[in-house]
C-alpha cells in the first residue's frame, strides 16, 4: 500500500512540474508563433488557449487538506457520515492523532472505486 502512495504523490508531482512547465512556455509564446493547425485538427491558438484555461482552472483550486473530518471524507467520498464511521469502526480507516482520515486513504478509496 505505502508503494501505490508513493508512486501517487510522485505522480502528482509529476503533473506539479509539467504543468509549471507549460505555464511558463504558454507566458512567453505569442500568436505568431504558432503554426495555423495541429494533428488533432485544432489551431494551436485554440490549444493554447485551453492550456492557459486549464492552468488557471487549476490555480483556483483550493489545496487539499493533508486530513480530512469525517463529515469531510463522507462529502469527498459521496457518502453518509454514519456509512463513513462505519468504514472506520471496521477497520476501513484509521484515524491520525489529530483524529482525522489522512487523505492518503480517501485518495486510495477512489482509486478502488474505479
């Protein structure tokens, strides 16, 4: 379990960095130059255009909590608060010292889902 979190925080790092990346390529490319379409039949203005929607779609975002109340887990995971404290009452989750779900283990309830 603790490799899957591992290869999921070194993803979202990954992405992290790309997407800081792209940021400061889209600051600095201007309409000039880029070419008139792209393989995926879009102008690459538009697909420009869609990048700086992305990032700025994302900068809005608010961080995610490094732990989360149960109310919290319950709204994250589409769930009761009661189904929730049952999760945890079984063993499904465990609570830190803080008394709260590290969101590493509401992260690895929704990749199970899917």
């Amino acid at each position: 379990m603790s490799d899957s979190l591992a290869d999921i925080r070194n993803a979202a790092l990954r992405l992290q960095r790309d997407a800081e990346a792209l940021a400061k390529a889209a600051q600095h490319c201007t309409h000039d130059e880029v070419p008139e379409t792209s393989p995926a039949g879009l102008s690459d203005a538009e697909i420009l255009r869609i990048a700086h929607r992305a990032l700025e779609l994302h900068a809005a975002q608010h961080p995610r909590p490094p732990h989360v109340t149960i109310s919290q887990a319950a709204e994250m995971l589409g769930l009761s608060r009661r189904t929730v404290s049952k999760m945890l009452h079984a063993g499904q989750f465990r609570l830190n010292r803080c008394g709260r779900i590290p969101i590493e283990q509401i992260d690895l309830v929704h990749s199970m889902e899917r």
